[in-house]
C-alpha cells in the first residue's frame, strides 16, 4: 500500500450527556497541529451526529471522548449507528470512561468489544493518540514533522 501522505479528516466530539470540553479543545488544537483536518462536534454529541458528521466530511477517523464515567452505556450501538450511515472510518475513544475504573485493561477490553479500534485513558497524552491514528491510517511523516519529532 502506498503510504498516505494527503491530510486526513477526523471527526472528534464528546458522547452522550458529557458536557466535559476541555479535553476535546486540547485534542482538536493537537491534531489541528499534526495536520489533520479535525471537526469538532463539541459536547453532548449523539451517535447519530458522529455519523452525519463524518458521512459529510468524509473522515478516516472517529475520535470519542468521554470524561464523566458513562461511556459504556453511551456507546451501546455505535458502531452499528455508524455502519448503517455507511462509516468506514478507525474509531477511537478516550478519557474516564468508567465510574471507579480501577482496571483499565478490562475497560479496555469493553470498549474493543463494542467495536473500537483503541481505547485510551484519560492520562493518555495527545501525541501518543496522533501516532497511533498515524500508524492506523499509514500516514508518513512530512520531512519537517520528522525533523520536529526526531529533534
């Protein structure tokens, strides 16, 4: 496969009730930076939006955050709402996504088993979500973003 070097559309929002937006602003301005195209739904975002949203721009990524403890109800049926809009996109989702997690693999766990390709924590640092949507989608570098990151 030839490595993709064209800017790449991520869909990023907030699920369910979630009113948290602190994280999604320092995920957008951090892919914004590495030179994705990023459309940020805000917060309290439906499943259906997610998918509208990322029919109509054509995104190779969905990015879901949650923070306030529920993201496993929120996600029941994502990913079916997402196949039947026709999405063929990697799917992430991040944050505090369970009330007194104190395992993290199990939530990982849950969280692949309804469908999504990582599940991050919410001590995940945004450059470690970035290279992992850059391995997903096979994105090289740019000469000057291997100069930055190798400097």
């Amino acid at each position: 496969m030839v490595p993709n070097t064209m800017s790449q559309t991520v869909v990023l929002g907030v699920i369910g009730s979630d009113a948290h937006v602190v994280g999604i602003t320092i995920l957008e301005q951090a892919f914004s930076a590495a030179g994705f195209d990023v459309v940020n739904l805000g917060v309290q975002t439906s499943q259906e939006d997610f998918a509208e949203a990322a029919v109509a721009h054509d995104a190779q990524a969905v990015l879901v955050s949650s923070l306030y403890g529920h993201a496993e109800q929120d996600c029941q049926g994502f990913h079916g709402v997402l196949e039947d809009a026709g999405v063929d996109a990697v799917s992430y989702i991040g944050g505090n996504l369970a009330v007194g997690q104190d395992d993290f693999e199990q939530t990982r766990k849950t969280f692949r088993e309804l469908g999504f390709d990582r599940v991050f924590d919410s001590e995940t640092d945004p450059e470690d979500a970035i290279a992992a949507l850059r391995e997903d989608l096979q994105i090289t570098p740019t000469e000057s973003e291997r100069a930055t990151i190798s400097s």
